[in-house]
C-alpha cells in the first residue's frame, strides 16, 4: 500500500490517502466537506478537476474516457500519485446534460 498526498487547491485543505481508498472515503473520515450524493460515479457530485497527479477510477461511469484523464470523481478516484485538486469543477458533459431540453447551450450563454 503506497499512501499520497491529496490537495485541494484554494481551501488550504492536505490529506493522505492510499492507492487503497476512495478521495472521498478519506475526506469523510478526515472531516472534509467533500460534496457527494450517490457514491457510484454516477451523479457527478463529488466532481473534482486534476490539476497535477493520476488516478484510477475504472467505475467512473458518469464520465466520458477523455474527462477520466482530466477530472476526478472523488467516490470512486483512488490516487496513484501525488495529486492536486480543484474541488467543485465539473466535467462539460455534466454541463451538456443540465441544459439539454432547455434550449441547449445558446439559452445557457444567454444567462450569463
């Protein structure tokens, strides 16, 4: 068992965690606030953008193979480096979905 150094860029949080555990099986045991919902890479709540380090996340259903390389779904991510995260950032599919049905991405610009 190899343990990393897991950081949330922005909120001053460090943990560590095993290349046997979740992210966010450790941020709940450690107090993080770690948003989540259904815990099987699904929901895409616990989203968190990669900005330096790797993971394995093979159950990461929720995400296209390209958005595996760039965001973490911190339920099902287990690191295999050192990793620096951004917590909250969602993957563009998850922005393709919540305006689907609502007159696509030219009614969201319009919002803005």
């Amino acid at each position: 068992m190899t343990e990393y150094t897991v950081e949330f860029v922005g909120t001053g949080e460090t943990i560590t965690v095993s290349d046997k555990e979740t992210i966010l099986k450790r941020c709940i045991e450690e107090g993080i606030a770690q948003e989540y919902s259904c815990r099987v890479g699904m929901c895409l709540a616990c989203s968190a953008e990669i900005l330096e380090g790797e993971v394995t996340q093979p159950a990461a259903r929720g995400l296209t193979e390209e958005e595996r390389e760039r965001y973490a779904l911190t339920c099902m991510a287990r690191p295999q480096s050192d990793l620096k995260l951004d917590r909250g950032k969602y993957p563009p599919s998850i922005e393709a979905d919540s305006t689907a049905g609502h007159g696509g991405s030219d009614a969201a610009a319009a919002d803005d």
